[in-house]
C-alpha cells in the first residue's frame, strides 16, 4: 500500500512549495503546476531525492494576485498562470504514486474582490450574495469602529454606490466573508469536497483567527505597549476583530466534511493573542475542534532569538502544554517570515535543521532552506509584496525569491527573467552542487528526514528536555519509544563545546554527514554551531 494510504501519523515531514517560485516549466519566468510536476522526483521517487513524505501548494487559484493568490476569485480552478486543472490532476497523480502526500491551500477568511460572489454583492444590493460578506452602515458618518487590518489602515472599506461599508481584515481587495451566513458555510464545504473529490489529503486552512469576529463591533482598546506611527495593526489590542467563540464552531464544520474521507488532515493556520487569555487554551480549544484529523501550527519557532534557553525553554514550554493526544506541527520558516540562514546564520541554519527534524509531530520544511537559500534583496523598483509599500526591506519578496536548482542563469528556475531576483549564492548554494556534496545542508537534511521516516520514535515518542545550559548555549533533549532512545545535542555557542551522551552512545547523525565528530566515554566534543543525534 502506498504511502497516500496511510495515516498522516507517519509522515515524516510536510514540504512547503510557494508556486510562483519552485519551477517554471513554460519560461515565462513565473513557476508554475508543470514545474512542480517534473520536479517530483526531487522531493521523493529516487537515490538522490530529499525523501519528504508530503507537500503542500500554496495557493494557484484564479486570482487578480493582488496578495499573489491569497484573493481567491475562483476556488475551484487553477489560474492560467499556474497551468490548468488537469495540470494539478496530473501533479496529483504523479505525488502519489511516488508515494507523497498532496495538501492545499483553503482560504476561508475573505474572497477577491473580483470573485462572482462579491460582485453580485456590488451590484445588488439584496442579492443573497451580499450577506456573504460583512457590511455595514456609517456611524457618525463614518468607519463602524476602530478595528485596524493587518496591512494597515481601517479595516472598512466604503462602497459609495450603496453607501455601506465592507470589512477586509486583509488588503481591501480582500473582502472578509460573513461566517455567520449558513449558505455561505454550505458554499465553502461545497468547495471542500470538490478537491476531497479529487483525491488531496488535506487542506493547510489560511488565517482561521479572523473568521469569527465581535458581533457588536466593539472598538479594541489601545495597546499601551505600541510606539509607532497611527493606523498600524499593532496599534490596538486586537480582542474582538479575531478568535470570536463561534470560530471552533466554524472549523468543526470544516473538519466533519474532510474526516468523512479517508486519512485527511486540516492546518490550521492560527496565531494565538495573549491579550486573548492563556495561549495554552487557545492551542487547546482549536486540538479540540477535531482532535483526530485537525491541528494547528506553530509558528513560535519563526519569532525566536537565537540560544539555547530562548530555542529549549520554547520547545519544552509548548510540549507541556500538549495532551496526549495532541500533535504538534513545527516550522521555523515559511512565505511570509524570513528565512533561516539570513536570521541566524548558515553554520546555525544546520542547527534549527536538527532541531526542528528530532521534535515530536509534523514538521514543515520550506522549500530552498535544505540547500541554504537566503532572504534575496529587492530594489524598490522590483518589490513584489503588496505589503512591500509600508516595508523599505521589500515587504515578503525576500523569502519568496526562485528556487535554485543549478550554478546556470537564474539558478535553472527559468530560461526567462524570473519574478523575483536570484542572489549571487545561488551559484554555490543549489541542487546541483548540494547533492553532490556529502557534507551539504542537503544530505543533513535528508539524513534527518531518513530517520524520521524509518524511526517512529521521532514522530511520536515523548519529547523530555535534558540539559539547557544558557551559560554554555548548548541544549540536549531525549526523544523516546516504548524499545528505542535518541539524545539530541546541539550546540548553539561558537565555541567548543562537551556534552555527555551516556556511555554506549552511538551516533546516528551529525550536522556535517561525511565527518564523525569526536567521543569517548560517552562525552561528545561538538564545534561551533554543530550538534548530533545519538542511539543510548
């Protein structure tokens, strides 16, 4: 039976591919389904492949693209920039005979402005469609209240036709959808099963926090912590514009249509507030939504100092926090938070690696960071991101730079200019070369990934903190299975480092695979910025 088959407990990792950037098969400098389909090799099928067992595709639907596919105007189809249905059909096809599980995207928060649905809403006023969305009549003659939108500025945009005013949590090309609407939820359950139908194995679910609101509109009270100019989105306390009681309601729903299929699963997207109470409870409540398909992920990993205490104490502090039952979903870098090596460094970069392929659960690995890939400047002219306005480092265009396949032009993304620059390290740091090098980020990565698919200790088994040593900057943490046991030791210092491993210790993995590093007696000599993976 071929891995689609079985239960998403034994998958060892999630790849994250952002399809703008991963392959552009039709050279016009935009990736697209086609890439991604004759680079499935790369991911699994051979020797040489980096051994995922899943994937996930950002989103490739119709859309204006004004946030790059996150305004969705047909859920339903794929964007002609990406290729066609049966593109995606054929992709699907090809994962899973090589054994690789296929996630999507679902963006349930808001629609495009050009989606059919909001515009019957503009034209007609008592269309049904209308109440799809949130609107809303002046008050005082102006905004409903004070509720700010992630990229800044009121999260009410006016329609002087009807005189009304429409909530967007986002751009205000994205128009926020009215969960509160039973037709609505039908319609978006509807969309659930059409790709159900098709044969994915899962939904990773956009931005759930904003789905319920304050259905009083409060305004949100100042947050005395902020300095910075007015209008932005941490200027207020954000209580009522996210994480209304009705949201776990909302998912449930979701989670009931993709649990009557076979061996699915739904990510959440969530960022819990502690303006909002206990975070440990809002993790809880949205493990209890479905606790047998439905997880959240958490993005802590991508906020961290760099150090053992700050990367330890993380890691331990949420794993108390789990049930029994609760999965973890881990990740340290994605579309829209910068990458690895440029926050902390390539030598470091192999750490967070070792780090985040040994802890318990489902990780995400995202696409690039396992051959090195760094944040790519963007010149004001070239920048990309709608969020680029309000950012003079480019806004998210740097984490989203083309794939680097090759030392070739454009790393072998594209035989045309690509979208978004290529940095000069792609010449060193790419495919080509990492495969080839037995100590690359590469092999480490797909050292890790090997033994996470063949050791189901380090997918399930209890996660127990040994040593964080904040003085010295090293963390050393225990992964263990009812038959088997693995230290973890990692060295976040530059300087020399021994750690005891226990006599007997065997290691099973190192941050640089063709070297050995140094033990006697159970004691393990780790350089700067090194750790290992060891059998006691």
């Amino acid at each position: 039976m071929g891995l689609a088959g079985k239960p998403w407990g034994d998958v060892n990792a999630i790849y994250q591919i952002y399809p703008r950037s991963f392959m552009d098969a039709n050279s016009d400098g935009v990736g697209d389904l086609r890439g991604v389909i004759d680079k499935l090799d790369y991911l699994k099928g051979h020797g040489r492949s980096l051994g995922v067992d899943a994937l996930w595709i950002s989103p490739f639907y119709p859309s204006p693209m004004a946030d790059f596919g996150y305004d969705v105007s047909d859920y339903c189809d794929v964007h002609p920039m990406f290729g066609t249905l049966d593109d995606f059909k054929e992709l699907l096809e090809g994962a899973h005979a090589r054994d690789l599980k296929v996630i999507v995207d679902f963006v349930p928060n808001h629609t495009s402005i050009e989606h059919p649905w909001f515009q019957e809403a503009l034209r007609d006023p008592n269309s049904d469609k209308r109440d799809y969305y949130v609107w809303h009549e002046p008050v005082d003659g102006r905004e409903p209240n004070n509720w700010v939108s992630i990229f800044g500025g009121s999260i009410w945009e006016y329609d002087q036709r009807s005189g009304q005013y429409y909530m967007h949590s986002f751009l205000k090309e994205q128009p926020d959808l009215n969960w509160e609407n039973p037709r609505l939820r039908a319609e978006m359950k509807r969309i659930l099963t059409f790709w159900l139908d098709l044969g994915v194995d899962g939904f990773r679910v956009d931005a759930v926090w904003h789905m319920a609101k304050d259905k009083k509109l409060r305004d949100e009270p100042k947050n005395e912590h902020y300095i910075g100019p007015p209008g932005t989105y941490g200027e207020y306390k954000r209580i009522y514009s996210k994480y209304a009681p009705e949201l776990h309601d909302y998912l449930r729903e979701l989670t009931d249509i993709v649990e009557s299929y076979p061996n699915k699963i739904m990510v959440f997207e969530t960022s819990p507030d502690e303006d909002l109470g206990p975070v440990v409870d809002q993790y809880a409540a949205l493990y209890d939504v479905n606790p047998r398909i439905g997880l959240p992920f958490n993005f802590g990993g991508m906020f961290l100092p760099w150090g053992a205490r700050p990367m330890g104490d993380f890691v331990r502090d949420f794993q108390a926090m789990l049930r029994p039952t609760d999965r973890p979903a881990y990740c340290f870098s994605n579309h829209d938070q910068p990458r690895i090596v440029s926050r902390f460094g390539r030598r470091q970069s192999r750490v967070v690696a070792m780090l985040l392929l040994t802890l318990p659960g489902l990780p995400t690995v995202y696409y690039g960071d396992e051959v090195g890939m760094e944040n790519v400047p963007v010149s004001p002219h070239a920048m990309q991101d709608p969020a680029s306005a309000n950012n003079p480092m480019g806004g998210r265009d740097p984490e989203r730079s083309p794939m680097q396949w090759t030392s070739g032009r454009y790393a072998g993304f594209s035989t045309h200019k690509p979208w978004l620059p290529v940095p000069i390290s792609a010449r060193v740091y790419n495919v080509a070369l990492e495969q080839r090098r037995p100590s690359s980020i590469f092999a480490l990565y797909k050292k890790l990934l090997a033994l996470r698919r063949d050791e189901p200790v380090f997918r399930d088994g209890m996660f127990t903190e040994l040593h964080n040593d904040e003085r010295r900057n090293v963390l050393v943490y225990e992964r263990r299975g009812a038959d088997k046991a693995y230290r973890v030791a990692l060295n976040f210092s530059g300087k020399y480092r021994r750690v005891k491993l226990g006599r007997g210790a065997k290691v099973v993995c190192f941050t640089y695979p063709n070297r050995r590093p140094f033990v006697r007696n159970g004691t393990v000599l780790l350089g700067p910025y090194e750790g290992v993976v060891a059998r006691v």
